[in-house]
C-alpha cells in the first residue's frame, strides 16, 4: 500500500478531525539572509498564533499541488525538491508531490547555495519550492538552476524568479490525481547531512515509507486521540517519519458506517443530464430525510467535500459509496444544478520560449503555454517538456 492511502483513508474516515496544527510561527521576513545568519533556534513572534487543517482539507491541498504539478508537465519518477521550514503547507506539499507518482526530494534548511545546487543536480530534480527564508540563497544561483527546471515559492511577496505557489495552486482541482502507485514505486529520496562532505542521496520506496510509519506507531504507541509535537525539521527522516506513526493512528478507530446505501434509497432529484452523461442523482437514506448523496450518472460515482458553488470543481472528492451531506433544500438543489453546468472549454493552445518565441508544444524544456477558454479567459503557465 502507497503511503498516500493512509492520508486518504483518514481523509474519508475522519473529514473533520484536526489533522494538522501549526503554533506561533517565526516572523517571516523576505530579507537576503544566508544560512549563518540564522540561529538553530529561531525566535518567534510575541504573538500567539496558531494555524490548523482537518483531514480532509490536508488531502485536498495535496490533491490540488499534485493536480497543478501534472498540469505543469511532471510525471511519475520525476523529482521535486522541498526547501522549507516547518509550516502548515509542508506536508500537503509533500504528498501532493508522492500523489503524482514523483519523488520528493527535502532539502536541509542549513545547505549554502552550492549545497542547493549539487542536490537539485545531483538528484535530477525538475522542481524546486522554496520558502522566503530561502530568497536569498536560490537568488545567488536562481540563473543556473532556473534552466529546465520549474521554481514555486510558497509565502507572500514572490521573489520574481519563481511563481506563487499560493497563487498556481488555487486554479487546480482538488480531486485526488488517481495516479496509480504501488509499494515498489520510489517516493522519495532523502540526503545526509553533509558534515563529512557534500550531501549523499539515499532513495526510499513507497514501502519503506509505510513501514517506518508502522514501525513508529508501534514503537510510539500512538493512539487516535493522542496529539504529536513536532519539534525538528521535518525535512529530517528523524521528525517526518516520527509523525508518520501519527498518519497510522489517525485511521486505528472504529467507527460506525453511517449512511452507506444498502438498499433502494429515494429518488430526491435528478439533475438534468448532459450530453456527455454528467448528471447526477440525489439520494436520501429515507425519505423526507435531510441527509443525502450526489451520485454521478456517468459512472455511478458519489461526490462528497466542502462544496462551492462558484468554483464547482473546488475541494470535491469522488467515492465509490454514497458519501451523506446535509440541509437538503431546493436552494442547495438548484445550486448543486449550477456548480455542475457546462465548464469553460480550451479553444486554442499556444506555446512560447521564456524569450517570447512561438515554439511548439514538443519543444523540450520550459515552455510558457498560454491557453484560451470559451468565456474568453486566457490563462499563461510554465511547463516542462522532457
């Protein structure tokens, strides 16, 4: 089993349990700082301060990143390195990179720019995301690792040689990749500290990852309700695969399976189905009950998630059983109708070198592709072809 599926069987047991939890964070500033300039122990504000996601916000957001990289033209055994400090991000960030079937690839906070360079080379890496304590570093040879190689920062105040994470991530889907992955598949490849020498890479299967999250929640004796406090990088096998033992444990408790349909349910609603078969059904556990399911036409599908009716394909997840919603209304129906009515199109794809030249699609490297929709939209990306 994937380590993915961890996350998204606690996705779908435990929506709504806080998953995540990030406590007054270190003031971020985008100075030009290099690694000597910061301590081992960063101050942090005076203010209190505290960030959290549940489960199912933490599968999407990786959904959404791992959506966003596949658009951008990375593929299974591709590379993506992570250069961050503890944050909320850095965990969806992660397994939306493992989601597409590439590997990710942390990076240690104290590496100088020649110690970035030589483990993006080194390890092939096609994508580097950094975050701003990180400007001044990538800055000094942004130039060189710039080449055949995407660059996302995650923070406010993007340095003009990367894009916004924040931004990119927002327009993708947040519907799980359906990458098929299995245990013998590379996930991730993890360096020494480089104390001796420069960095070694060390490579990591999937397998491997899901058994030191076995071995950690044993040797922990972690249990659902139990809180862990990480407090060392996790770019470090020593803090992430600690809290692996916490991705085990969410999904230990039993719960009763509400809702699942086991016999005929009551036909609420059928939406009017479109010529391609995107209709859906609107399903009750009994009638004139509150509760209900959408199922898709198409393929039977059920849909479940945070819906919002602006952004139809925003944060909605797809199950092979009836996932039950609540405040059934005609207003929600009609709503529902709308978020599912005919998407923008592609009417007209062009391709661009960085230096402004119509290349074609093929053109090996980056390229910048700039796609017009139905409505009128026009929207311009980076994308490497290998």
């Amino acid at each position: 089993m994937p380590i993915t599926k961890l996350l998204e069987r606690n996705a779908d047991k435990y929506p709504e349990d806080i998953a995540l939890v990030e406590l007054n964070p270190a003031v971020q500033d985008n100075l030009r700082r290099t690694w000597r300039e910061y301590d081992l122990i960063q101050s942090t504000s005076p203010e209190p301060y505290r960030r959290e996601i549940n489960w199912q916000i933490f599968d999407e957001k990786a959904n959404r990143f791992a959506n966003m990289l596949l658009a951008r033209g990375i593929k299974k055994g591709d590379k993506v390195a992570i250069l961050l400090m503890n944050c909320l991000e850095w965990l969806p960030i992660y397994f939306g990179v493992l989601k597409t079937g590439a590997l990710a690839v942390p990076l240690n906070f104290r590496y100088s720019s020649d110690e970035i360079e030589y483990c993006l080379n080194l390890s092939e890496a096609d994508v580097l995301i950094f975050g701003p304590e990180f400007i001044g570093r990538v800055e000094e040879i942004a130039e060189k690792i710039s080449k055949n190689r995407l660059l996302f920062f995650v923070g406010d105040a993007c340095p003009t040689f990367a894009e916004s994470y924040t931004l990119q991530v927002q327009n993708y889907s947040s519907r799980r990749p359906g990458i098929k992955l299995t245990d013998d598949d590379f996930g991730a490849i993890y360096f020494s500290s480089g104390t001796t020498g420069f960095p070694k890479a060390i490579l990591h299967k999937h397998r491997s990852l899901v058994h030191a999250a076995k071995v950690e929640a044993k040797h922990h004796g972690q249990k659902k309700n139990d809180v862990f406090l990480c407090i060392p990088p996790l770019y470090h096998t020593g803090a992430k695969m600690h809290w692996f033992g916490s991705l085990v444990s969410g999904g230990t408790q039993i719960r009763n399976a509400n809702g699942y349909l086991c016999g005929d349910g009551y036909v609420v609603r059928v939406a009017p189905e479109e010529p391609a078969g995107t209709g859906f059904r609107f399903w009750t556990k009994e009638k004139d009950d509150e509760a209900f399911a959408i199922q898709r036409l198409s393929d039977g599908k059920y849909l479940g998630g945070a819906f919002t009716w602006k952004s139809p394909h925003d944060m909605i997840s797809i199950y092979d059983k009836p996932q039950y919603l609540f405040n059934l209304s005609e207003n929600t129906i009609t709503a529902i109708e709308e978020a599912v009515a005919e998407q923008p199109t592609v009417v007209a794809t062009r391709y661009y070198s960085l230096d402004g030249r119509q290349v074609s699609g093929a053109d090996k490297g980056i390229v910048v592709r700039v796609s017009t929709y139905t409505d009128g939209t026009v929207q311009v990306e980076k994308r490497l072809v290998k």
